[in-house]
C-alpha cells in the first residue's frame, strides 16, 4: 500500500481551539480577581512603610544639619495637612533656604503621642521635634509619631540610648 503525496493528502495541524483559548482567559480572570485584593493590601504596606523610613531619614537630617549649621533644627508634623517638614528654629529674615516639606500619600495619617506631664515642643503652633546644636534631641519632643493606613500602623520611637528615632510595629 502506497500513501499518496498528491494534493488530496490531508495535512494534521495542532492549534488551540476557541474554546480552549476562552477556557484560559476564564482562568487568568480568576487568578487575578483572587489575588488583586492581597495586592492591594501590599501596595498600601509598602506605601505605609516608605513612609515611615522617609520620616525617619528626615530626623537623622535634621540631627546633621543642627550639628553643622550650629543652630536647633525643628521638624514639625501637621496631622490635620497630613505634612511634616524641616526647617530652621530661627531662620533668616529671608526665610530657610534650606526648608523642607513633604506630604503623606493619600491613604495614610500620621499623629503625634506625647508621654508624661511635660509640655511638648511646638514650632509653628504645630508639634515639633527640636534637635539641639549638639545633635541631641530636645527632652520636650514628641515621644511617639504613628503613621497608619486603614488597618496598618508604623510607629516612629524616640530611642533616648541612640539619641534618634526607631520603627517599631508596637507603641513600646
């Protein structure tokens, strides 16, 4: 028996059919409605944890620039603006060149927690951490800062041994 070669010959081809194209993107569909919400939740961690790093990094400028401009440095926070910013304790006439202010992403808040009796330092009418010419920290500055999301906090602690403040998942 011999096998035709000719025109009439039927030639076999693999290829995915409609249905199973739609069966796969049925799939995915799936996949991604499942996982979307716990990357959300992802997304909002990474927001609220940059955050806290980037006040933190604010503090240890502003312990740097006390120490070589020789003069107290004020980092304010204003929960109602959801802003926070640096700048001199006495600036010139002109104002701080060197000022700076920076604001929260949208989902997040941040408060300031004082502890004990003592008055806590203001700048601006707003709360304040003070860093004295030396770098130390002024003992009337805020104890506590919590920056939070929905259902995620990150409080900033004022660590009295290290002279800076410390991330920390709890308020201890």
């Amino acid at each position: 028996m011999m096998w035709s070669t000719g025109p009439n010959k039927r030639t076999c081809r693999r290829a995915f059919t409609l249905i199973e194209l739609v069966l796969v993107l049925a799939l995915l569909v799936v996949i991604t409605s499942l996982a979307l919400p716990a990357m959300s939740g992802f997304v909002r961690g990474q927001a609220l944890n940059a955050e806290a790093r980037r006040l933190v990094a604010l503090t240890h400028a502003g312990q740097g620039r006390a120490v070589s401009e020789g003069m107290p440095m004020m980092l304010w926070i204003d929960e109602k603006q959801g802003a926070y910013g640096l700048e001199a304790e006495t600036p010139p006439q002109t104002g701080d060149p060197k000022a700076e202010k920076l604001t929260l992403h949208e989902s997040l808040q941040i408060a300031v927690e004082q502890t004990g009796s003592a008055t806590m330092t203001t700048f601006h009418n707003l709360p304040a951490i003070r860093f004295l010419a030396d770098g130390s920290i002024d003992e009337n500055s805020p104890q506590k800062l919590r920056v939070m999301n929905a259902d995620t906090t990150r409080w900033l602690l004022w660590s009295a041994a290290h002279g800076s403040y410390e991330i920390n998942d709890t308020d201890k």
